[in-house]
C-alpha cells in the first residue's frame, strides 16, 4: 500500500482515456456507495475475512466499481448519488463499460488492487477502533454493547 502522503492513481478512467487521481474514500463517498448498493459495509466480518483470506468476497466486482468511480469522480457526484443515486450507478456502469473493465483483464486488476487499497485503509481503520475498544461477541467492528459501553465510560 503507499504511503499516505503519496498521490493514488488509477491508470485509466481519467480524462481521455489517462491516468485519474484516486480521491480519499471521505465520508460523503462512503454514504454514497452504500446508498449505491456496496456490499461490502452489509457483509460485516464475514466479508472481511473472507477478504483477508482470500483477497475477494461475493460481490467485490460491483464494490470496486461503485468505490474506485466515486474515488476518481468529483465530491458532487457523490453528494449526487444521495439524491439519484440510480443515475450515479448507472453511470459508474457506463464508466467501467468505457474503460472496458472486464475479469481478469488489466483494467480489472487495477481496478481491483485499488480498491484493495481502500478496503484495506477501512479494515485497519477498525482494527484500531477494535483494539481501544474490544466488541463484545456478535458486535460488529467498532460497536459498542451497552454492557461494554457503561464498563469503558
């Protein structure tokens, strides 16, 4: 993964057909992509095991699309898809069909490892949470039981 300091890129998807800037996955962008369908936030832990084990989960094509297209869109997408978010989704579609996004292809593993990359922020991200503040068994990452809550008050 780089360095956080360090511009992501994505070697298509960017104006005529160049390189596009990979954006923080921000808040805005997260809501978006669940309000887009993104499996990955309803799976939970077993999505994330299945992740770290295997390097991919059922539905991560649509994942990637959805996050790596919100990434290199402007803010106002993203802002947008709350309101249309069919319209969004069908252009995040047009969008990897233009750039001939296909498994296994280059694009698709660009496309994949930069959205590993994202994923991968978001599971470290937790796991931080998850060691300050360790879940109770069926607690999902970063959220606390009340039973939890009143002994770390």
């Amino acid at each position: 993964m780089k360095a956080a300091d360090e511009t992501k890129e994505l070697p298509f998807g960017g104006k005529h057909g160049g390189p596009a800037k990979i954006e923080p996955f921000n808040t805005h962008r997260q809501i978006a992509a669940q309000k887009l369908g993104m499996e990955f936030f309803n799976m939970g832990e077993e999505a994330i095991s299945e992740f770290q084990d295997r390097g991919t989960y059922n539905g991560i094509f649509l994942d990637a699309v959805l996050v790596v297209f919100l990434c290199i869109s402007p803010l106002s997408v993203s802002k947008r898809a709350l309101r249309v978010s069919s319209s969004v989704r069908e252009e995040a579609m047009n969008w990897a069909n233009q750039n001939g996004i296909r498994f296994g292809n280059a694009n698709h593993g660009h496309l994949v490892e930069a959205f590993g990359d994202i994923v991968q922020e978001i599971v470290e991200s937790a796991a931080e949470i998850d060691q300050s503040n360790p879940a109770e068994p069926g607690e999902s990452l970063g959220e606390q039981s009340g039973a939890s809550a009143k002994t770390s008050a």
